[in-house]
C-alpha cells in the first residue's frame, strides 16, 4: 500500500502553517521551536504508531510533502529520523517503508523494557509526591473509560502517560529517551493484541496495582509487578503476531 494523502491527511492545517502560527504565537523573530523536518517526522510518527498508516505501506515523499505543504527536503529528512528510531526501513526500488517487527524484536524490545523500566521506578518511587498520584489516579480513570469503550487510538498515549508519570521523579532523562523509542515500536502491536485478545480487564487492574504499590513505597512490589506485566505483554504479543502472519 502508499500513503495517500486524501486518505492519511492528519489535520485541516498544514505542516508548514502550523509552525509559522506556532512562531507568530511566540512573538518577535524567534526560532522555531521545532524544524520542519521534525514536525513532519513527528506527524507521521503518530501516524504509524496510532495505526493510520500500518506495516509494510510504503511513504512516497512526493505524496507527504503535497499533503503537508512542504518541500521534499524536510519530509526526507523526517524519513532519515523515523529509519533511524527503528519505524520506517528504506528498501530498494521502494523507497520508505513502515517496518514489521518480528515475533523475536517485539520480545526483545519487552526485555528492554523490563530492564529500563524496573531501573527508572525503583529510583522515582521514593520522590513521587501526592499531586503525582493524584494525577496518575486522573490519567487512570481516562484509560480505564478509554479500554471501557473501546477508544483503541488512545490508549497508547494514555498508558504512555501514566507510565512516564511514575518514571519521573527518577532524573534519568536519557533512560526515558530510550524507554520512549523502545515504546513507539512496539505501541501499534500492543493496541490491536489487547483488542483482540481481550487483555483489557488485566491492563486495568495490573495498573490499578501498580499505582498502589507506589503509593505505598513499596519499591520491591512495585518494580516486580512492573517486570511480571511487561514480560506478560511482550509473550502474549508474541504469540499474538505469530499467530496473526501465519
């Protein structure tokens, strides 16, 4: 498949207006906070991730730079980014290509996460403060209607989101750089293999759990929780997409 503009238009606004109103609201002649490039590639980031565009579809650079209202140099510039961070392959006589990941990289990217993540709690646990879990609780409630619901295409955020919320009191901003690209693989697979495995309750309560164990301090409970529920995803996903390419 390509990617086709009329079909994977992201908003009403272009790429290039985005950021000019972005400036404008900044006031004065100051750089932007973002490149071109960097938008584009955040774009489509989000694109691949939610699933509008899926694995193995092809993204022709003239198409995405007639969609977005940018020249073809950002948009292959964003392509390089979006190779490198492990969404795209560049394959010959194709050009860019949304990646499939094995059954093996989808485990090995939940190992990863185990090892960061556990490391990541274990030293944010004892500085979260009370407004954190508050919010935590808040981010829990909307995840828990969005899983109620069926509302697929946020529940990658939303669980990003509360995630990233326990991990921050850590200070290990390179960790979570990481953690973040590991993450962006391996979100699109962990939407559809909770949908259509019906892992839905277990994702409620594990967090809901989770949540408690931090509250708690209780550190050795809550980061072997959090390696038991990331090592649970990565096998039941797995299976899942071995199950599913047959």
């Amino acid at each position: 498949m390509v990617f086709r503009p009329e079909t994977f238009r992201v908003s009403n606004m272009p790429v290039k207006q985005s950021l000019e109103s972005e400036e404008l609201a900044d006031s004065g002649n100051r750089i932007p906070r973002q490149s071109l490039a960097s938008a584009v590639a955040e774009k489509l980031r989000a694109m691949i991730i939610r699933g509008d565009i899926q694995e193995g579809e092809q993204l022709r650079q003239d198409a995405i730079a007639t969609d977005f209202q940018v020249s073809r140099i950002p948009v292959r510039e964003a392509l390089r980014q979006l190779e490198a961070e492990g969404l795209i392959k560049i394959v010959a006589h194709r050009g860019a290509v949304v990646s499939a990941l094995s059954p093996e990289e989808i485990e090995e990217l939940f190992d990863i996460r185990a090892l960061l993540e556990c490391e990541v709690l274990k030293l944010s646990i004892p500085h979260l403060t009370e407004a954190d879990f508050q919010k935590a609780d808040a981010i829990l409630q909307t995840y828990e209607k969005a899983l109620s619901k069926e509302e697929v295409r946020s529940w990658g955020q939303l669980n990003s989101q509360f995630h990233s919320l326990l991990y921050s009191r850590a200070n290990r901003p390179h960790f979570m750089s990481i953690i973040k690209m590991v993450n962006n693989n391996g979100d699109r697979y962990t939407r559809l293999q909770l949908y259509l495995t019906h892992a839905l309750d277990r994702a409620k309560r594990e967090h809901r759990q989770l949540l408690g164990l931090c509250q708690k301090r209780d550190i050795p409970g809550a980061t072997q929780l959090l390696e038991t529920h990331i090592h649970n995803a990565g096998r039941m996903l797995k299976e899942f997409v071995k199950e599913h390419r047959k």
